[in-house]
C-alpha cells in the first residue's frame, strides 16, 4: 500500500494529505439465500461457508440473520440469511492487495470492474460468481460453491474520485 500512496499523492495533489480520499473498509459478505431451505444447512453447508470467508479474510464472520418474519420470500424470524466479515486497517489493505493482483485477474473473462458499481457516495459494490478464484481456497476440496461480494467504502466524494482513488490503487475498470 506505500507504493500507492505515492500514485495518489500524484493524482490528488491539489489536497492536503488528510483531505485526500481513502479507503476506509471493506466488508465480504455471503448470501445464503436458498442453500438456508436444505434440512443439512446448519450442520454442512453454513460451516463450509465460515471456512471460506474465514480463510479469505483472515477473520472470524458475523452471521447475519432475519430481524422479522417476511411470508413474501419465505423468511422467519432468526432465520440465517448470511455471513459478512467487516475488514479494517492492515487486513483491509491484505485483502485488497489480493483482490486487485491475485483474485480479479483469475476471473474467467474479466475484462475490468464496471464503472458503475460505484455510487454516488464513493463506494465501490463488486460481486463474484465464485469464491474459488482466491487462492486459499482449494477448488477441489470445496464442497459448496457459492459467490461474494465485496463492497469497498472510501471516503471519495462522488464517483468520480471514488473511481479516480480505486484506478490509482491499482484497479483495472472497463472502458
């Protein structure tokens, strides 16, 4: 992260250093979704789903659960609808190396991040088909696979900063 500090000391060099954007945190998070509805969820598959964010993250996740009762997507209350790991500081800035240099450009056909997954507050949204694409995950002893995704707060005014902030960290956006 020092070798970018520098990139955006050049980019932003009409600021102050402490006004300068950054990245603030980074949470992963994991939507169970449907696999909740199986009889061996909790048992198999939920465990399954620490593991990987655990050894993606270098973090422990929250399980995220249903505060009410909604009959219209068929969630009772307690109900456990995900996993999220809130990442700050040196294991924000781990994660984000190995996302930018080691897990996107092992994504089948990317071709760059879209520009619109930022919004107007300066945050970044990115989703993953599937988690196998970091390597502490072993493709072959997985035994559910399941996507991601990562949303990236920074302290960018628009999205344009927000963009021009994420380009000088190192990351590659479609034209």
């Amino acid at each position: 992260m020092a070798l970018h500090r520098d990139t955006i000391k050049k980019v932003f060099r009409d600021r102050h250093e402490l006004a300068r954007p950054y990245v603030s945190k980074i949470v992963v998070n994991i939507g169970v979704g449907r696999m909740s509805q199986q009889s061996h969820f909790e048992e198999k598959i939920l465990p399954e789903v620490i593991q990987g964010i655990s050894a993606i993250t270098g973090q422990r996740p929250a399980i995220v659960r249903t505060r009410k009762s909604i009959a219209g997507f068929k969630l009772r209350a307690g109900q456990i609808v995900g996993v999220k790991a809130t990442l700050r500081h040196q294991r924000m800035r781990d994660f984000l190396e190995r996302l930018i240099h080691v897990a996107l450009p092992r994504v089948r056909d990317f071709r760059g991040i879209d520009p619109r997954g930022a919004d107007e507050g300066g945050n970044l949204s990115i989703g993953m088909r599937d988690i196998s694409v970091f390597p502490e995950i072993n493709a072959e002893t997985a035994k559910v696979d399941f996507g991601l995704e990562v949303s990236i707060v920074s302290t960018a005014r628009n999205r344009d900063e927000a963009i021009a902030l994420y380009k000088a960290l190192g990351m590659q956006f479609k034209r």
